[in-house]
C-alpha cells in the first residue's frame, strides 16, 4: 500500500507490451496550452433528482438513494426492515470534492448486522489507495439461501465508519459527503433456473475486437447519477482535467464480457520531469455500484494505455465466482466505467476510450436446463424503463426470464449529457498497457463473502 511499492508494481505493469492494432494514421491532438496552474476540475458527485437527506439513526425507507456525510472516526449508523425473501444491496459512494488531497488509507467501512448484533457478512473497506480524492463505492448484501445468516424478516442495521490513518496531530479531521444507495433484487423462482457462466474465456478481448477508429465525442458524468450513456461497443473521445473523474455506463447483458481500453494521448510531463504513480485509473462498478475491478498506470505527460476485461456476466458468479473481479459480474445491466487523473497533473490530458461486448463460445455449449443456449437477448436481463429516464422498474422473475436487479434505489440515468454523432477521427500513439490481473480472495463468494 505504501507509494514506493505501488510506484514499482505500475513500472513494471507498464513495460508489458501493448495488443497489436493498426498503427495510427496522425498523432493525437494536443493537450491544452501550458499553465503554471493545473486547470479547475469539474464540479463535484451530482446527486440523483430523488435523493433523500438522512441521518445516523434513521431509517430508510425502502429502495431509493440516501445522502448523508461522515466524518474521520465517526460511525454513522442506519436501519433497514427487510423481508425474509428479498436480496439486498446496501451501497454508499464517499464523493470529495474533484481535486481534494485525501490520505492513501482514507475512506470508509461499511458493516450489516441484524439487531441482535449479528453479523450478515464481512466488513467491506472503500479506500482511496492513493493521494487524489475520486468518487469511490461498494456495497454490503443481504441474501435470501440457506445456510447464511441474517435470513429472518426484521429490523437490521447499515454501520458506515469513517476510516484514516491516525497522524496524531490536532487537525480537524475530513468530513466528506456520501449517497447510499437501497437496492432489492428479487430471488430466482424454483422454476427459473439461474443461468450458468460459461466455462472458459480470455480476459483478453477477442481479436480485432477492438479498433483504433473513427471516435465520437462524449462528456463523462461527475458520478453514477450523471454517467454518460455509451452504447457499449464503439470509440469515444473526452479530456480529462486534473484530479476530475469521469463516467459512463454501458449495458451489459447475461453471458456478455465487457472489454474497455483507455488510451490516454500527449500531455505536459508532471513538473520537474517526475512521474506521478497512478496519476492515471480505469475502474469498473457494477449496477448495484459495487466495485468489479480497476487498472492504473504512472503518469509521465506520454502516451499511455489501460485495459481492462471482465468476466462474462451471469447470475451463478456470486457463488462460482473465483475471484472479487467474477463475484462481481453477478448482474446483467447497466455496468459503470471510472476515469481519473491525478490532481497535480499540469494540464489535461485527451482521452479516447474503446469498448467491445463479446460473448464467449463456450456459453453456448452448456445453456441452463429449460434455456435456449445462444446469445442473450434484452429481454434476459429483466430490466424495463420505467417512467423515469435511467430509472429500472421491478420485473420479478416467470417462466423464461432471468433474476432481476430491481435496481429501484439507483438512478442510472445521464442528467443533462449527450452524445454528440461527429465521427472525428482520433487514433493516439501506440502505448504500453497493464498486464490484465485478476485479486485472489478466500473465499468463492464474489466480492463480499457469506453476505454477498
């Protein structure tokens, strides 16, 4: 966790060759003009049109979004009723302001205990992990199968603690805002057999999956709320100013791995010719905004690439799941991507950002019982619109359908941004990217254990 070690993991993370594409024809356009004075970034985390303010103590209603703020060494604590037959995802996004220094080991714990005390899973710990402050998630669950705990109707409760490294200095300590986000999911009927994953596939992306083309505009969101849809396969080009995080939300469905490349053009170098480790961050977040995975690079003002492949998405990864990244591709709709760039950056940096959707073979060959194997189709993942633009209304499960996300507490939806159809052409220079890689968890639980 110290900065040296993670400085010498990205350097050796860099000098991985990158995958062939066809050379580009011209050089990226250039950064902004030099300033003595990194660019302002953009305003900070929009919340959801719905939001509610609450407050330690209080109890939530019911699926919605929540915001509240939390101070270093403070618990906040918040009651739920849950019925004995319904999952439930309980996440919370800490939000600094864009380009507020913040501590490597800053941010939050979040824990889910019945009244009684009991604890339904392991604590989930959402930290920076470095020195620029982003909008950072995850989430807590409650599961309805046998076995697990916390499986009664009652009253249960949400523990938010604000977490830090202890200084022993006399400062005021940080309090930042936070959205909390209640989100049911209905459990699969006994006659609805959850589909399988498939049984072999590459985090690489399948050859020629990815192209360096034509690229349209688009304007990333501050945050889950205001992400900028994308149409899930295509290139897209932004700028990133510093300590800014960009998002977009692309849907996946049922069986469908999801591959992002995040070229990053020409830029002036950090002053003094100094290299910021993991100026540069891909991350990927699920539709209950629990962390999938996440890439990250020095930045030096050159050329730079991060890619990043998922697993397939399917139901059975909460429990098949080998690792945190699969455990997470348990939902099939709309998956969010996160772009940050370091604060003390000098001058923004152009972006391109290359999405592919593919679907492995190997999901055809053993479709679950009572299922058409081939690819998913819309209609797999349960999700409709509801009156709400980016809004997902309850469609329980029946005969043919998958498990739904009722993803009734979270508003994906794109307030205020467009996509603008120009097809400018914008290949960047060939760039080095991260070897892809997979973290190693105990237990074959997806991302939280036992409560997930």
């Amino acid at each position: 966790m110290r900065r040296v070690a993670a400085a010498a993991l990205v350097l050796g993370v860099l000098a991985t060759p990158a995958p062939s594409s066809s050379p580009p024809s011209s050089s990226p356009p250039s950064s902004s003009p030099s300033s003595s004075l990194p660019s302002s970034p953009s305003s900070g985390y929009r919340a959801a049109s719905d939001t509610q303010r609450t407050r330690t103590g209080a109890l939530l209603p019911g699926p919605g979004t929540y915001a509240d703020d939390i101070a270093k060494g403070e618990t906040r604590s918040y009651r739920v009723r849950l019925d004995g037959t319904t999952n439930v995802y309980l996440s919370v996004v800490l939000a600094p302001g864009p380009g507020t220094a913040v501590d490597v080991v800053d941010g939050i714990s979040l824990s889910l205990r019945a009244a009684s005390g009991l604890a339904c899973g392991p604590r989930t710990d959402v930290r920076f992990y470095g020195d620029t402050a982003r909008p950072v998630a995850d989430y807590v669950s409650r599961r309805v199968e046998p076995g697990r705990d916390c499986q009664e109707p009652g009253e249960y409760v949400l523990d938010v603690e604000g977490v830090g490294r202890d200084t022993g200095s006399q400062e005021k300590p940080w309090r930042w805002p936070m959205e909390i986000g209640y989100v049911e999911e209905a459990a699969p009927g006994s006659d609805v057999p959850p589909p399988f994953p498939p049984t072999a596939w590459s985090t690489e992306p399948p050859s020629g999956a990815l192209r360096d083309g034509g690229t349209r505009q688009v304007r990333g969101g501050t945050g889950f709320n205001d992400a900028a849809p994308l149409a899930g396969a295509g290139s897209w080009r932004d700028e990133l100013r510093p300590g800014e995080s960009r998002f977009y939300r692309v849907p996946v469905r049922w069986r469908q791995q999801l591959f992002a490349r995040a070229r990053f053009g020409n830029a002036e170098p950090p002053p003094g010719g100094s290299a910021l480790p993991d100026g540069l961050r891909l991350a990927l977040y699920n539709p209950a905004r629990g962390a999938v995975d996440e890439r990250k690079a020095l930045y030096t003002g050159e050329p730079a690439t991060l890619l990043l492949g998922s697993a397939p998405a399917a139901y059975a990864n909460r429990t098949e799941g080998a690792t945190e990244a699969v455990g997470a591709m348990r939902f099939a709709g709309d998956y969010y991507l996160q772009l940050t760039l370091d604060r003390r950056a000098p001058a923004p940096v152009p972006l391109a950002l290359d999405l592919a959707l593919a679907t492995p073979s190997a999901a055809h060959a053993a479709p679950a019982p009572g299922r058409a194997a081939g690819p998913a189709s819309d209609a797999d993942s349960g999700l409709a619109s509801g009156s709400n633009p980016g809004r997902a209304s309850v469609s329980g499960p029946g005969p043919g359908s998958d498990p739904v996300l009722r993803a009734v507490g979270i508003a994906g939806v794109s307030t205020g941004t467009a996509l603008v159809a120009s097809l400018a052409a914008w290949p960047l220079l060939p760039s080095r990217r991260p070897r892809p890689r997979s973290r190693p968890r105990s237990r074959p639980r997806g991302r939280h254990a036992r409560g997930a």
